[in-house]
C-alpha cells in the first residue's frame, strides 16, 4: 500500500460545514485513505463517532490501519453509499448528524496500477471501484451497441469528437478486441490527432468510469436519502470535481431549498412548499491558491453544504 492514499481536499471547509455538534455522528461515504474521517475524529468530541463507507476494498484496509488509533468511535463499511439507509440500518443507526461525499476518483486507484483508471499506466480496462461488480470498462469498450457507446462519450465525457472515436473503435472490434488503456488511448489518438489527445483521453477514460460505476445514477440516490436521514441541524457536505456532479447537487439543493413554486394559475401563482433544505453555500467553495500549490489535484473541487430544517 502507498504510504500516502490520497490527499484529501478542502479539508478545513469541511470542517467548517460539515460539523455541527461535537458529541454526533458523521459519515465519510467515501471514506477513501480516511483522511476527511480523520480529521473530524480528531475536531470532534471524545463522544463523537464517524462511520466511514467505501466501495473500493483497498481504501477500507488502508483507513482501517489509520483510524485504528480512535477504536470503537470509527466504524468501516465496504459497502455503497447510495445504499446508504440501508448500510446505516444495518448498524442500528436511523439518523446522523452529518454526511459527506468525496467524489471522483482517488489518487490511489489512479497510480496503484491494475486498475484501469489511468490512461498514462498500460494496463487492462477495467475501471471497477468495486471489484465485485460485474460491469467493467473491457465489456464497455467491447460490448456496447455503437448507439450506447456514443451515448456514453457525448453524455458523461461531453465529448465532441465522440462519433468519429466511437467509428474508430468500432472498426477496431472487428479485427480484435480492446483490452488496454494503451489500446484505447491509440484509438482515440487515431480519431481526433494529437492537438486535442489529452483531453479528449481524458474525457474518455471520465466517461467510461462514470458508466462502469453508476456515479451519477449514484449521486442522485444518495441525495434522495440524505434529507431523512439527517437530524434537524444536520449537514450535508459534497466535494465534486466536475460540471456533471456539481450539476446534480446544485439542482438538488435548489430544488431541497424552495419556499415557493409556480402554480400555472394566474390568480394563485404562486405555492408555499416547505423546504427540507437551507443551503449553506450560495456559491462553491473552491481550494485557495496556497492549497492548489500543496495539492494540485485538488484544483477542479468544489464544495456545496446545506442544513436540515
């Protein structure tokens, strides 16, 4: 195991946010390396207990061997967060003071190797976080009709050359299958040129590892649970690290947060709803400079918090 996991961000806005009682129940669900569960552990009371969730075995391993100096107050799951009642239920916990969401993917799997994940490290397609599941980047690739392909690319990639990458790869399943990331980096380079490789790889490689894991299907399950689940005061902290996660969060707090909606009658325009939600953040928070200079990777996050009301 790499001695450094993953290098978490924001991690003193999380702080900020996320706690609310020093004595409650947070969950980290993606607890990753533990290094957002570990600094609530040590901000909160003596009384205070995290309950950390990873779909990725290795990230439970690892932040077991660095939790374990805070015993019974730290509980690891292996496990999906968009299960998350259920996952609680079935450690007799109904509701929680906070929840936090670190999405994307870790440094770990990255650099790990074996993975999939990284187009600069050749290796097999995979790109599973759980390696139980079935679904993986190989039967993506070498699967899907032309017309679920596309979909993919131009939907979670927003990739504009995804027709004539999608062409390429179909014309290349023909003669034999794809099975490593150096494969499907050629292919891509070979549809688009070397000008716009980089980032049309990586929005690529993004598109297939959102497919392979559900993210966004994921995020808006979680987010349908996360209001009942928290105590009247309670926070929920997500960081996302691209448009189509922040999207879905910012949607769900607005919509969370209403106080009125449109009726469609002239006479009575408008509804009082009553919102479950204050948001906290009217505009995300993002890394300062110093912390962009000490942890590069955390330049894309950004942080949306609201409040249960």
């Amino acid at each position: 195991m790499m001695s450094v996991y993953h290098e978490p961000a924001l991690v003193k806005e999380v702080l900020h946010y996320l706690i609310s009682d020093p004595e409650g129940i947070y969950v980290d669900g993606t607890v990753g390396g533990g290094g957002h569960a570990e600094a609530i552990l040590t901000n909160i009371s003596p009384r205070g207990k995290v309950v950390g969730i990873d779909r990725d075995c290795d990230a439970i391993e690892f932040a077991g061997n660095r939790l374990k100096k805070f015993g019974t107050r730290v509980t690891l799951l292996h496990d999906d967060y968009s299960k998350i009642t259920r996952v609680l239920n079935t450690i007799g916990i109904n509701s929680v003071n906070g929840l936090l969401l670190d999405l994307g993917v870790s440094s770990h799997q990255i650099e790990s190797g074996k993975r999939g994940f990284s187009f600069q490290i050749d290796e097999k397609l995979d790109m599973r976080m759980d390696s139980r599941q079935v679904l993986d980047a190989w039967t993506v690739i070498n699967k899907y009709d032309e017309k679920q392909l596309q979909q993919v690319l131009k939907n979670y990639g927003e990739e504009r050359h995804s027709a004539r990458i999608v062409f390429k790869i179909m014309n290349e399943r023909k003669q034999k299958s794809i099975n490593t990331t150096k494969q499907l980096a050629e292919i891509i380079e070979s549809a688009v040129g070397k000008r716009y490789l980089i980032k049309s790889i990586a929005r690529v490689f993004q598109a297939i590892r959102i497919e392979v894991n559900r993210e966004l299907e994921n995020i808006k399950e979680f987010l349908k649970q996360a209001p009942d689940l928290l105590i009247h005061g309670g926070r929920i902290v997500i960081i996302s690290y691209h448009s189509l996660e922040d999207r879905i969060v910012k949607d769900f707090f607005k919509e969370e947060s209403k106080k009125y909606d449109q009726s469609g009658n002239k006479f009575s325009p408008q509804i009082s709803l009553k919102p479950r939600l204050r948001v906290l953040t009217k505009k995300p928070i993002v890394p300062s400079k110093t912390e962009i200079n000490q942890n590069p990777k955390s330049r894309s996050a950004k942080l949306r918090s609201a409040e249960r009301i």
